[in-house]
C-alpha cells in the first residue's frame, strides 16, 4: 500500500474522511439476495475501522495528522463486493 498512498498536498486543513467497509455475504444468502448490499449489523464495530484508517493514512502520509480529520462518514455492510474503500478530501 505504501507505493500507491498518495502524498497529502493541503497542508494542515480540516479533512473530511469516509470510510465504507464491505463484508462478504454470509454462506445462507442465495438467490438474488446475493446481489443485494445490506447493513452488516455484529462485530467489529464501526470505530475501530475508523481508528484503524486514521492511523495508517497518518503513517503513510496520507494525512498530516489524524486530528485534522473534522467530518467522518463511515459504512458498514454485507454485499457482493467485499472490500475497504477510504476517501479523503479537504474540507470546503
């Protein structure tokens, strides 16, 4: 991940950080249902995937400081497309 992290160029501005966690659907989800992306309600909770994301666009260089993030938009679901997608943008 750290080759394709991308410097942060705005100085210390507020962030706004949106973090959308993907989760597999379990083994009993069939048919159409499949296709379908629903809330993921059990563990983990949503705040350690924010803390976690924090850090690492901290550590990476993303972000100056995780401090400056001021809004934070955060998803946790079950669908046909499992992954993590992090977006950070400056605040306007």
């Amino acid at each position: 991940l750290f080759a394709h992290a991308p410097k942060w160029t705005g100085g210390h501005v507020p962030v706004v950080l949106s973090v959308e966690v993907t989760w597999p659907h379990v083994k009993t989800v069939r048919g159409p249902a499949q296709n379908e992306t629903v809330p993921h309600v059990g563990k983990p909770d949503c705040d350690n995937w924010v803390k976690a994301a924090q850090d690492s666009l901290a550590r990476l260089g993303v972000i100056p400081d995780d401090h400056l993030v001021v809004d934070l938009h955060v998803r946790k679901r079950r669908g046909p497309r499992p992954g993590i997608t992090v977006t950070v943008e400056a605040w306007a």
